[in-house]
C-alpha cells in the first residue's frame, strides 16, 4: 500500500493505493525498501497542498522520511 496524491491542490486528493509492487525493476542508482514506517510531516502536507515549492508535476507520493528494510541495490549507487 502506499499514500498517493492525484496531483497537488487538496488533501482530499490524497488516496491510499493498494497494489503489488514486489516486481518493480531496480535500475541503475535506485534502492528497494521495504517500508516499515513512513513520516508525514508539515512539508509534505504543503506539497499535497501545492504550497511548497518542490511540489512534484501530476501524480506523486509524499512521505519524505521513512524507515525499512534495503531489499535490493541498484548499480552505483554509493552508502
């Protein structure tokens, strides 16, 4: 499962998803977690607003901190 956001504007935009994500491809530079814990905090509820100025385009998912388990690392990347 995981939070999504339409796009930015209202919290009544934000959904939870359920879907299987175990396939995804891990490419170059990118890690697989297996997420235990996430933080939503005050920037994150200004991007789902659309008030914070690194507010992704379209489709996103807030949660700037989390915690979890790395399943899988991509090459390059570095600790």
């Amino acid at each position: 499962r995981r939070w999504t956001v339409s796009s930015a504007g209202s919290l009544d935009r934000l959904a939870l998803e359920h879907g299987n994500h175990q396939d995804l491809e891990i490419k170059e530079g990118m890690v697989k977690v297996q997420v235990k814990a996430v933080g939503l905090n005050f920037a994150d509820i200004f991007a789902v607003q659309g008030l914070y100025s690194a507010t992704p385009q379209g489709k996103f998912t807030p949660g700037l901190e989390f915690s979890g388990i790395i399943l899988n690392i991509g090459e390059n990347v570095k600790p």
